[in-house]
C-alpha cells in the first residue's frame, strides 16, 4: 500500500458533484425565500350568516348561497340549522379570500325584509370569519 492513491472521486468528478451540489441549493433557496410569493397560498377563511325574523326569532333551513360578485357561479352553500346559523366553507376547506355576494332563499312563510337587497356583498379576508346578519319577515 505504500504509494498507493485512496479510491475515490477524480478532481474532475468531485469539481462537478459540488457545482451541482451548489445549483441545487441554489434552485431551493431561489424557490423557498428568494421569491416571497413562490409556494405561499392565502390562508382561507370563512362565513358565518344568522338568519333571523323581525322578532329577532332565528330561522332555520333557510339557503344561503355565496356566489361571485356577478351572481354567475355559487362558490359554497349552506342551510341554517334550528338555530338560524350556517357557517359557509367552514368544513369544506374554507373560502378563499375575496369579495362575494351572498343570496339567501327564505323558506315557506317568510320574506326579504325591506332592508334586504337580494345579494349582499361579502368580503372574505384570509383566515378570519366573516359575520353576516339576515333579517327576514314573517308573512
């Protein structure tokens, strides 16, 4: 053994590995913070409606639909439980944040109030809940 050179990598080879070695963390970094905006996504929130009458009752099954701004496509649905309240996007992975307009179909025996616009604007911020008060009347 004596003389004899250790197996190993050439210069060459080693010269190389570690260029790509260096391109790769390179790519990681330039991917994970060089760009802020690279693999972030805002964080979804959701919206709480309580549908109420006039006598400040809640009311139940009442459909409550958030839909994009021009009414043309509902984003999530939900109806009101005995307690007047859904919580829209909630369990099915959350809103994402925006504006919207929510709808509300009132069940047999009751009606828009005349404050109540057909579609009510709603904005949706990451993370939060977004609360949203519906006032009907009992006919």
């Amino acid at each position: 053994m004596n003389g004899a050179r250790a197996i190993g990598p050439t210069d060459a080879g080693q010269r190389l590995f570690m260029s790509l070695l260096m391109l790769c963390v390179a790519l990681i970094v330039q991917g994970c913070g060089g760009n802020p905006d690279v693999g972030r996504f805002p964080d979804p929130g959701h919206v709480t409606v309580q549908v109420r009458d006039t006598l400040d009752r809640p009311v139940p099954g009442v459909l409550c639909e958030l839909k994009t701004p021009d009414l043309a496509l509902v984003w999530r649905s939900g109806t009101t439980g005995a307690d007047g309240r859904v919580s829209i996007g909630q369990s099915e992975g959350g809103v994402l944040p925006g504006e919207y307009a929510l709808t509300v179909a009132p069940p047999a025996g009751y009606s828009l109030g005349p404050a109540q616009s057909v579609a009510t604007r709603v904005i949706v911020r990451s993370d939060e809940e977004s609360r949203v008060l519906v006032t009907l009347v009992a006919r």
